[in-house]
C-alpha cells in the first residue's frame, strides 16, 4: 500500500509541476505532507536520513550563494559587464550577441543560471532597445548558453548539486569532467549563431552611436562593496577548488562566505534576505522528501533492475540510454525534478558496473543530458521561465514554439556532441 500512495502522489505532483496548474512550491511540499501525513516515510527518514531525506548540503548551498549574488547585484557589475561588452563589441548585433552570451556562460558556470539571467536579461533589453533590434533572438541565445554553461561545474546548474551530492562528486570533479566538453559545446554554439538567427543582425548606424554613448562606469553603484564582494568570492571559489585539500563541505563554505560579506558589507537582512529565492529551497525540500518515499519503499530500486535489464549490464549501453532519455525527458518535465528522480536509480545502476570510470560515466551522462536537454522546450529549466516572464513583462513575450524549434536544433547539437565525448573519455581512453 506504501509503495502505490508513493508512486501516486509523486506522479500526481510531478503532472501539476509539469504542467504549471499550480506553484512548484505548492506542487511538491503538498506531496510531501502527504506522504509524511499517511505515514510513507517519518520525520526521521524525511529529515535526517542520507538516502531517503531532505539533502540539507543542496539546501545549505544554494542558500549562501543566493545570499552572496544578492548583496553582490547591489554594486551594479552585472550591469557593468553588459555595457562593457556591447561597446567592445563596437555595438554590432552579432558580436553583442556573442559577447553575451559567452558572459553569461562563464557567469553561469560560478552562479546558478537563473541568478545570471536574472541579472544579464535586463541590461540585454536596454542595449536592443538602444539599437532598436528584436531582443528576443539575443534573450533565447544567452539563456541557451546558460544552461550549456551552468553544465560546467559543480554551482553552475541546480542538477549539478543533486548530483554532485548523490554521488559525491566534489567541484574539481565537475571542472575536469564537465568543463571540458562545455567548452566545445560553447564554441560550436558560438558558430551556429549566425544561423540560428538568421535575419536578426540588421541595425541602422545612428542606433549604433546610441550604444557607444553608454557609460559603464555609471552602474558601478558602490565600488567599496564590489570590493569586498571581490575577495569573499575568491575566497569561496578557492575553498570550493581546495575541497580535497581543506575538507570543506561546499555548503558550509558557502554559508561562511554568506555570514563574512553580510558581516563586512553591513547588510540589513532585507537587503539579501530579499534575493533569497524561499520558493525553489522549499520546493527542493518538498522534492526530495516525495524522492525518498520513491526510495524508501523501494520503487527506486525496481526502477533500477530494468534499466539494468534493459541494457543487459552494458556500461556503454547504459550510458547512452541515460544520456538521450535525460535530454529528452529534461526537456519536456524541467530538470531539477527529473535528475531528483533518477539520481537514486542511477546510483543503483552504477553500484553493479565493476569498472569505476564506467560506473562514473553514469553520472556524466545524466548531468550531460538533463543540462543540455534542458534547452529542448521553454519549460526544461527554470531558468527558461524566468527568461519567458522577463521578456513577457518587457512587451516582447517569446512563445513556447518560437523557444523550442531553437531549443530541439541546440540540444540535438550538443547531445551530439556529448555522446562521442563520453565513449571515447570513458570507454576509449578511460
């Protein structure tokens, strides 16, 4: 009876946050009391159980980072960056294009990718408007490349944490496995620019002086707290480097660089407590209780068994199954709940593959695919939907197909791409 209110009421969840009927939030802490409430799971399964509980590190780290970019948003670099870019680029359409979206890449392998789209998409809108050219070509690019971007390290995409603590992978785990491909993924992107937005690079020159007259230095607001945002930062990413070195935890290096900026920078809490995205922290922690019920009464595990079975104990096989199913199912549910989901029933399959870099290979290929397959429809990353209300918002709203038949040709590329990468780092040369 366990196992049919388990699967019930995560497939009754998992429908209403597919299809947006109500908040995420409300969707998946719904589902959770009902499972606690029917007596699935209990508090300590829910609550303090590595396997079947709420994953505290995943919680803990998204909550410093958010503190750290939301006293950080307050200097005005974002908008600094932008500006700089768009001038360098001489305030041609392509090279604007380019240029951002390689900022937002990078920005979004260090920040979670609906952080800097948040932060970049703004400034984009001001810049289009400046040389009266269609943003919505230059809004879907940069969120494209952020999540191809966020893809390459530990911080960079929502996915990424979950998996990084299912499987204990630490963040210079990401940079040597991840970043490399990303790369390649960004400069393939960069090139099919052109044609995938063919026809949206036409601007008359005045517009173009128009670009040129903006001053960057002006939204620098408060050169003393970039600062001192400077050095927590580097601080942080260091101890995120330096984790086999310090033994850290990346949650709690987070938190501590949160508490030493809210402390120098003299914060008031409704100054970063406001950044703080309370929605997606509760929606993750209703996510992984309805998860652990899965774990619990043991559907993960049978899940497990017939990907197993169906791949006949093949490493290489299984691989590639994770990665197209990821792609495709990422794109059509959004990711973070698709890579909750599936990081137990990956971790059973890799628990069977005596070879370990083939058993690692597992986790590769689902990070592969749920971050590039979030590209695959307007609703496969959260940072999609954020884009989609800031452009519906800005009288330019993008619709769900103008979004997708980009997205299907972006994610066909990069899984593309991804797939040879994998058998010959894994299989080939591993």
């Amino acid at each position: 009876m366990s196992t049919v209110v388990a699967i019930t009421v995560f497939a009754v969840a998992y429908l209403l946050i597919a299809t947006e009927r109500i908040p995420k939030m409300v969707a998946a802490l719904a589902g959770a009391a009902v499972v606690l409430a029917l007596g699935v799971v209990g508090s300590d399964e829910a609550f303090y159980s590595h396997e079947t509980g709420v994953d505290w590190d995943v919680i803990f780290l998204l909550l410093g980072m958010m503190i750290i970019v939301g006293i950080l948003r307050r200097t005005g670099v974002f908008e600094f960056t932008a500006i700089w870019a768009a001038k360098r680029a001489k305030g041609k359409p392509l090279r604007v294009m380019v240029l951002l979206v390689l900022i937002t890449a990078v920005a979004s392998a260090f920040l979670d990718n609906v952080t800097t789209v948040l932060l970049i998409a703004p400034v984009t809108l001001l810049v289009c408007d400046r040389l009266d050219i269609n943003p919505v070509p230059f809004l879907i690019a940069e969120v494209m490349a952020s999540n191809i971007g966020g893809a390459a390290t530990l911080i960079g995409d929502p996915p990424n944490i979950i998996i990084g603590s299912r499987a204990g992978l630490t963040f210079n785990d990401f940079l040597v496995h991840m970043t490399p491909i990303v790369i390649i993924e960004l400069i393939v992107f960069t090139l099919i620019l052109p044609l995938l937005f063919r026809g949206s690079f036409r601007v008359h020159p005045d517009r173009i002086a128009d670009v040129m007259a903006l001053n960057e230095r002006e939204a620098i607001h408060d050169p003393s707290l970039l600062i001192k945002c400077g050095i927590v930062l580097a601080a942080v990413f260091t101890a995120f480097v330096g984790h086999s070195i310090f033994h850290i935890e990346p949650s709690v290096v987070a938190l501590l660089g949160a508490g030493v900026l809210v402390l120098i920078s003299k914060s008031r809490p409704k100054d970063y407590l406001a950044s703080v995205e309370w929605e997606t922290l509760l929606f993750f922690a209703g996510l992984f209780i309805m998860v652990g019920a899965l774990v619990h009464t043991g559907v993960i595990s049978d899940l497990a068994r017939l990907a197993a079975d169906a791949t006949g104990g093949d490493a290489l096989v299984a691989v590639m199954l994770i990665l197209g199913v990821s792609a495709v199912l990422s794109g059509v549910i959004d990711n973070i709940p698709y890579v909750a989901t599936m990081s137990p029933v990956v971790a059973d399959l890799s628990a069977n593959i005596a070879n370990p870099v083939h058993a690692e290979a597992l986790w590769w290929s689902l990070a592969l695919g749920a971050d590039f397959g979030g590209n695959l429809t307007a609703v496969g990353a959260s940072a999609n939907v954020v884009v989609l209300g800031i452009a519906k918002r800005a009288g330019t709203p993008i619709s769900f197909w103008e979004f997708t038949r980009k997205g299907i040709l972006v994610t066909l590329v990069t899984i593309l791409i991804a797939a040879p990468y994998l058998w010959l780092r894994y299989f080939v040369l591993g």
